[in-house]
C-alpha cells in the first residue's frame, strides 16, 4: 500500500470476511482485484461467494 501511494499508483485496501486483498484500478475504470498471500488474481464473484485464496485449495504451501 505505502509503495503505491509513493508512485501515486491507485491501490485500495479491500475488506472481506476473513480476508483482505488490494485493488488496483485503473484510468478507464477497470480494476485488478489481487491477493498478496497467494500472488493472484480473483473477481468479485470469487469473493462475494464467500471465498478466500486461504480458505481454499488455491492457496497452498
């Protein structure tokens, strides 16, 4: 978070039950939302069913 707000790059912190993870938007309003415990990428519908990278098997050690 502080590195963006450094470079003036758009991230936001997202709260979910049991989870956070950043989104990034962009100019033309489109966004990235990204998980910092498994480096990947999820859409709202992966988290709004109530979903985590580490409540599922995405997320592996």
């Amino acid at each position: 978070m502080s590195i963006g707000e450094v470079l003036n790059f758009p991230i936001n912190m997202v709260e979910v039950p049991d989870h956070n993870f950043v989104r990034c938007e962009f100019e033309d309003k489109t966004y990235v939302n990204w998980d910092n415990n498994s480096g990947q990428t999820f859409t709202d519908d992966y988290f709004r069913k109530g979903l985590t990278p580490t409540s599922s098997s995405v997320f592996t050690f």
